[in-house]
C-alpha cells in the first residue's frame, strides 16, 4: 500500500511493459490499479477493447480523467507504453510512438485516499480480472525526457538501452565501499530520479511470504524510498467483502438498461411458477402474491450474499431490488392473466390443483 509514495504528485509518468491475452470485449479490466473499485479508485490502468485506459481521480473526489486510445493493445504481442502528466497535458506513447495527447490543466491528486490497495491484474474484490502478463511496471513523480521515452520503443530492444533497467543498474553505485539505501551514493542521492514505484516481474526479484495466514509470493519495490513490496497470494483473498454493495451504482442503471431487463426477466418464472403452485393449493390471490414476493426476495438475497464469496461476482443491493421486481412482476402477470384465462376459459392445471373435468 503506497499512499504516501503516490499523493500529492504534480506531475507524473507511468510505464508499463506488457502483453494482453484479454479481447477486452466484456468489461473494463483492470491491469494495474490503486484503487478497491470503479468509484472507490486514485488511479487505474485498464484495458478496454484493444485500448489503454487511465481512470484518474483529481481534486475533488466527484472529479474523474478519462484518457487512452485504441489499439494499442493486441494479443500476444509485447508493448511497452508511457502515460505522463507535466501539469498540464497527458500524452500516451506506445514503444516509444507518441498516440495521443490531451490538456486537462493542473490536476490535483490531495483527495486521494490512503487506504486503498494497489492491485495487479483485478480490482480490490477480484472483479474485471485482466488477462496477460506484466514484465514491469515503473511509476515516476517527474515527466520522462523524451530519449528517455525513446528507449522503450520496444520490448526486444537491449538491456542496456532500457532507461529503466539501465538507470537501476547504474544505481548499484557504493559509497565507502557500501549501497547506500537509496542504492546511489551520498553525493547521487540528491539526485535520485529512479521511480517511486518499480516491479520487475522475474524471479530474483521475488521472494516467499505470507498472507492472511496462506502462502504468498512478494515482488520488490525497486523505486526509492519506502518499500511498497507487491504481495502475491496463492489464492485470492479480496480486499473487503462487500455484502449488498454497489449504493452508489444506482445511477449506472439509467444508461444500462439490460441489466436490468435481464435481473428482472430472470425473476419473472419463479413469480409464476409460485403464483401457480400456492394458489393451485387453495391460498388466496392476495396472500400467494405476497408469499412469492417474499420468497423471491429471500432466494435473491441468498444468491447476492453467496456471491459476496466469489471473485468474479459482485454482491448488489440493485439486483437484490431489480430481482425481487421480477417476482412481484411475474406473480401480478400470473394474477392478471389467470384472470383473463378464466374469462376466456383456458384450461389451466397447477401442481397441487384438480382438474374439474
């Protein structure tokens, strides 16, 4: 957890080196972010279609930054791409190719907040999981001169025309015959201009730990200052469950109008098949409805809490409410059409109900 690596920045360079086995197609998945989800977030890297995206959180915390481009992102295929922020612009480079800029002015990072985690490859619940491998990643409080951009035009080129790998290297200097802390010496350590976050995914820079009492791997924090070591654990235990979460996701519904269509619909047959069952067995109209509301209800609330427990699943407060209007809706139609049905006289047989002949 790196709070205090990371706010208050006023400018900033991101590089990533990378390759996708993900299409991007379902969701926006996440490849590296600091953040436990979509509106709990300070800053997260994903990927959208074939596309690079920033979410950035600024000043405020109802003020987001949307930027990123497509097809920068193709499978299997190896990329090294730069997102920097002077103060003014953002710009996007892949393999050392400028693809995109954008003046959003100054960009406060003060609101950010301290507890959330830093995350690879999902969000702090397990959702929108990212597909592919990261090489590295490297996370700086200055801009990238642009030779230094240039170097990473691609993942092939050699090590020591690498501006990471090459200035980690030249940072193993000694001072009276020791590394200093910072791996520079006294007279360089002013001068420090390594990342402030730096993970080089290889094995000798790994080591076995522990996590809520499983087995765990950890990767260096190679950038200066305080270590933020990134924890890797055998299985993935979330950051927090969330049990009838998404408050404030209401608002999502107004421009995703399947969701729910399908929560509903898929609730809708258990409101007639109750309707049908209870009243098949002498329950009065009015009491079967609300025994088969209420019983969609529970069964919904048991599907949402159980999905509390699974990675790629949310636990919602909306699908527990669209879910259980689909019960109320599908035990009205039943009601409605039943009567109906005795008025044109269809025959219609319930379980637990004779037929009269």
């Amino acid at each position: 957890m790196p709070p205090g690596k990371l706010r208050d920045l006023t400018a900033f360079t991101i590089a990533i080196r990378l390759a996708t086995d993900s299409s991007g197609l379902s969701s926006f998945e996440r490849i590296f972010s600091y953040a436990v989800t979509q509106q709990e977030a300070n800053v997260i890297l994903g990927q959208w279609k074939d596309g690079l995206v920033l979410h950035l959180r600024t000043g405020e915390k109802s003020q987001e930054i949307h930027f990123g481009a497509l097809g920068v992102l193709r499978r299997d295929a190896r990329a090294s791409l730069v997102i920097s922020y002077d103060g003014n612009t953002l710009r996007l480079y892949e393999n050392g190719t400028i693809r995109k800029t954008r003046d959003v002015g100054a960009l406060r990072f003060n609101a950010w907040e301290g507890f959330y985690p830093l995350v690879m490859g999902t969000d702090g619940h397990g959702n929108s999981q990212w597909r592919g491998t990261v090489y590295e990643i490297a996370v700086y409080d200055r801009v990238l001169a642009p030779e230094e951009v240039q170097g990473c035009n691609g993942a092939d080129a050699p090590a020591a025309a690498d501006p990471w790998t090459g200035e980690r290297e030249s940072n193993k200097t000694e001072a009276d015959g020791r590394p200093s802390p910072t791996g520079r010496s006294k007279s360089q350590a002013a001068e420090d201009t390594r990342p402030v976050i730096q993970y080089v995914f290889a094995p000798e820079n790994t080591y076995a730990t522990g996590f809520s009492g499983g087995k765990a791997l950890a990767v260096r924090d190679l950038g200066r200052g305080a270590a933020a070591d990134l924890v890797v654990p055998e299985y993935f235990v979330p950051y927090q469950r969330v049990y009838l979460g998404g408050q404030n996701d209401w608002m999502q519904y107004t421009s995703n109008w399947l969701d729910v269509a399908v929560n509903s619909l898929g609730f809708m047959p258990l409101g007639v098949l109750l309707m049908c069952w209870l009243t098949g067995r002498g329950m009065n109209a009015a009491a079967a409805l609300c025994m088969a509301v209420s019983a969609g209800f529970v069964v919904s609330f048991g599907v949402e809490y159980l999905q509390a427990f699974l990675p790629s699943r949310d636990s919602s407060l909306r699908d527990l409410v669209t879910n259980g209007a689909g019960t109320l809706i599908g035990s009205i139609g039943y009601w409605g059409f039943g009567k109906w049905g005795i008025r044109k006289k269809p025959k219609i047989i319930c379980p637990g109900k004779r037929d009269p002949g």
